[in-house]
C-alpha cells in the first residue's frame, strides 16, 4: 500500500470517528494541548511519550486509534490532529453568515 493511499485512509477513517476521538481526547487532561502543539511546534521526547501513553488507552476505546501505535504510526499523527483542529472550523462560516444579527 502506497503511502498516499495509507494517509487517505488514515483521515477518512478519523474523519468517520472524528466526534467520539474528540470527545475522548478531550477528557484527557493536557492530550489537546499536546496535540495542537504539534501544528506550530515540534514535539518533545517526553511529550510524544504521554500522547503513546494516552492513545494507548484512547484505542481502547475508540479502535481506529490503534493505527497510531503500529510501528511508524506517529507519522499519521499530523492527519489526526488537521481532523481535530477545531479552530479550522470555525473558519469555515461562509463569509456572508459571519458577524450577521440573529
């Protein structure tokens, strides 16, 4: 499987799941904050063992999450944390809607 093939269906798959991992990461005291560092910085050593740490037990829960413990499966961390982004959706209000009275 190519590896443009592998990312695609990494994020269709977040994509599907996108609400519960969401809602699991968030109970996850400090998991968001790491994750969102990661699209401005790069992660430490520490910080991308308590994201292992925490998505270890997250793929417990939520399945789809396991991709990301396979050998090399961090590599599909950026895709994960484009599709949990929530600030990107706020972003997307078409322009007419945005500051409009109710």
């Amino acid at each position: 499987m190519h590896l443009k093939n592998l990312k695609a269906e990494a994020k269709a798959t977040f994509l599907r799941y996108r609400d519960e991992i969401l809602d699991e990461v968030l109970r996850v005291q400090d998991l968001m904050r790491i994750l969102m560092k990661g699209t401005h910085a790069r992660w430490t050593e520490e910080e991308l063992a308590a994201m292992k740490k925490h998505l270890t037990r997250l793929a417990k829960r939520i399945p789809a999450l396991s991709i990301l413990l396979l050998p090399g499966g961090l590599v599909l961390l950026p895709i994960l944390v484009e599709v949990l982004d929530r600030r990107k959706r706020k972003r997307s209000v078409p322009a007419g809607k945005q500051g409009s009275p109710e």
